[in-house]
C-alpha cells in the first residue's frame, strides 16, 4: 500500500479526520459512543506508544490498563504502564497489576529489544499513582461483568491475565465483546523461525483465548513488521514539543539508538501500536477470516500460530505416533474460522494516526 512524504500538516490533519477530532490547540475529550476497553500490556516500547496513542483516542473509554510480564518482568512493566498514564494526564484511568509469569512455563522476556528498563532504556521518574489493590484477572472479571456484551480486550502482551481470567468464570467468555490481539504471525516467528514473542511467553494462554468463541481480531507480524518508525516520525513528535509527544519521541531516540547498536538498520516496529490502532480504524488493514491454533507441545515451535483457510479435506494437526491412541490426523471436520487475520497494511495512513495523534496539542 502507498507511502507519502512525510510532513507534519499532513499527518496532524489525517489523524483529526479520523475521530472529527479539533486540530491541536483543543482540550482532550472523550466521544460520545466511545467504546469501552481494557488494555493488557506488557510495556515495552511499542506498548508505551500505543498506550499513549490510546489515551489520545477519544473513541475508547478505557476502562483499566493491565500491566503483565513479557518484554520485562511485572516489577518494570506495572510502574511502567503508571508511568504513561501519569504522562498522558489520564491517572481517571485504573491501574491493575498482572500475572508475574506465564500459567506453565519460565518467564522469556525481550529486554534485548526493549532495553533493560523496558523503555529502550529512556530514564523517567517512578510514578506517583500507585495500581488498584485487586489484580488484573480479577478486575477484568469484574468489567466485563458490570458491562456485559460491551467490553473489548486490547491485549498487547502475553495473554496470561486474560486466560486467567477466563479460567476463573467460565461465563465470561462469552460477555467479551472482541479481543484484538497484536500476536502470532502466519509468516513466521520473530523469536523462534515459528513463534511471535507474545505467543512463544505463554502459549497455553494464548491457545485457550483463542479457543474460547470470543471474536478475535488478530494483528500479527505479518502487517507489524511494516511498522518500522523512522527519523521523520520522531522530529515530528520533537516538534510538537508536549509532554507526550516528547515522552515519545524519548524512548523511540533511546530505543533506536538500542536497535542500532544491535545492528538492526531499522525500526523499532510499532506492532502494538497498530494493534491499537486496527481497533480505532480497521481499514488500515486488509483482512481475511482464519482458523487459528497454537502449537503448545512443539520442543522447536511451541508458540507458532497456525492459520487454516477453507478447504474441503478438514482441519488437520500432526500425524498420530505409535504410542499414542490416536489414529486420524483430523482436528475438526469443517473449517469454522475463530479470527480475523491481518493481511495487508497501509503504512503511511497509520503512521498519520499514530504521530498525529501523538504529537496532538492535549
Ligand atoms: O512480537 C511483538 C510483540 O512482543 C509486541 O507486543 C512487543 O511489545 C512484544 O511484547
Ligand atoms: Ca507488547
């Protein structure tokens, strides 16, 4: 999909267009309509972007933010996660802190891309707020409840705190209105040749969301890795010169000076970000419906998702071993699809939202 110069009237005019948002210069409000939200998170670079994306989305009522170990362990993450939203000037938003490790396996975390302090290593002062007394399992349980049929997951992370979740009421599944998930990948892994991060932490949670019937909008690496931001992006946020577009523009310098040193030419990618983002404007991508399954027991590719497309032969996993009791390789005998899979992304158009709304005067 095209690309366009990039320059800070285009981007700041596109992202107002979205939400019929004023130009900058007016204060932050929320919707009529918005929709309501929970966001998981694992911050993290990318998160910390999409958090402070959505924080600046008058489209979503955010009803909490869920902290949980994955690119960093829970005792950054959560005083992370505190940290934007005390940034962000939203601290009207709960806090509550997640799971510490996956449900079955050690914590993997990714301080190799996201730096040790989860923040590419950008230095910024312990937050203030401190997270609600219930942990994030519980409190989702309880808004999903207060609001049944309303309530979307935004789940930026490893999929622990949800799973936990579900595990605990087995009527909750179905009074979550969606799950968009930035997770998996059907052109192979960023961890593993199989495996995306997110999904290669804890599988077994990522396999029962997958399998618990909510509609599930999927964004993995095959459009997040068109996501690289650049140089451009981050003047455009100094320019703006706000406490978020310069929180921003902070952990991307740090964070790009981390990938460098690394060897990696670009990037970092904003998956979360567009995640966030596929939520606010699902024409930014293209789409395809998908029979999705994790691999749990693979000693090379546990983590992998698997993405099956119509076909009259049925849905087949592997072949049946001689020990074991299995003697057919069908799973189920017709497809049913459980997600909708990104395929395609315009990148230009989502980073207009993303910087624009960003580097939006609050
Ligand atoms: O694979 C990318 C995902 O893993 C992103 O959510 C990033 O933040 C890490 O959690
Ligand atoms: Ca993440």
């Amino acid at each position: 999909m095209g690309t366009e110069r990039i320059t800070r009237r285009t981007i700041l005019s596109s992202a107002a267009g979205l939400a019929g948002m004023a130009l900058p210069g007016t204060a932050f409000s929320q919707a009529a309509g918005a929709r309501r939200v929970i966001i998981d998170t694992d911050p993290g670079v990318d998160d910390a972007f999409a958090l402070l994306l959505a924080m600046r989305s008058p489209e979503l009522k955010i009803e909490g933010i869920t902290p949980v170990a994955g690119n960093v362990p829970l005792e950054l993450s959560l005083p992370n996660a505190l940290r934007m939203v005390e940034i962000a000037g939203r601290t009207d938003i709960p806090v509550a802190a997640g799971a510490k490790a996956p449900l079955q396996r050690r914590l993997i975390t990714a301080t190799y891309a996201h730096g040790e302090n989860g923040l590419g290593g950008a230095v910024f002062p312990a937050p203030k707020i401190k997270p609600i007394a219930d942990p994030a399992s519980v409190f989702i349980r309880q808004v999903v409840r207060k609001y049944p049929g309303q309530v979307s997951l935004i789940m930026l992370g490893p999929q622990t705190n949800l799973a936990t979740a579900l595990a605990s009421d087995p009527d909750l599944a179905r009074m979550i209105k969606s799950v968009v998930m930035m997770g998996g990948s059907l052109s192979g892994g960023n961890v593993t040749p199989a495996a995306e991060f997110n999904i290669y932490v804890d599988p077994e949670a990522a396999r029962m969301v997958f399998q618990s019937g909510i509609p599930i909008t999927m964004v993995g690496l095959d459009v997040t890795r068109k996501t690289a931001l650049t140089d451009a992006h981050v003047k455009v946020l100094e320019a703006a010169n706000t406490p978020v577009s310069m929180a921003a523009a902070k952990i991307a310098r740090n964070d790009i000076d981390l990938n460098r040193k690394a060897g990696n030419a670009s990037g970092p990618n904003m998956h979360d970000s567009l995640a966030l983002a596929s939520f606010l404007d699902p024409s930014l991508l293209k789409w395809k419906p998908y029979y999705v399954d994790v691999e749990t027991m693979g000693e090379l590719t546990a983590g992998e998702t698997l993405g099956y497309r119509p076909n009259e032969a049925g849905l087949r996993g592997s072949a049946p071993t001689l020990a074991g009791t299995k003697t057919s390789t069908m799973l189920r005998d017709k497809f049913v699809p459980n997600a909708n899979v990104a395929i395609d992304v315009d990148s230009a158009r989502f980073f207009n939202l993303l910087i624009g709304r960003l580097a939006g005067k609050a």
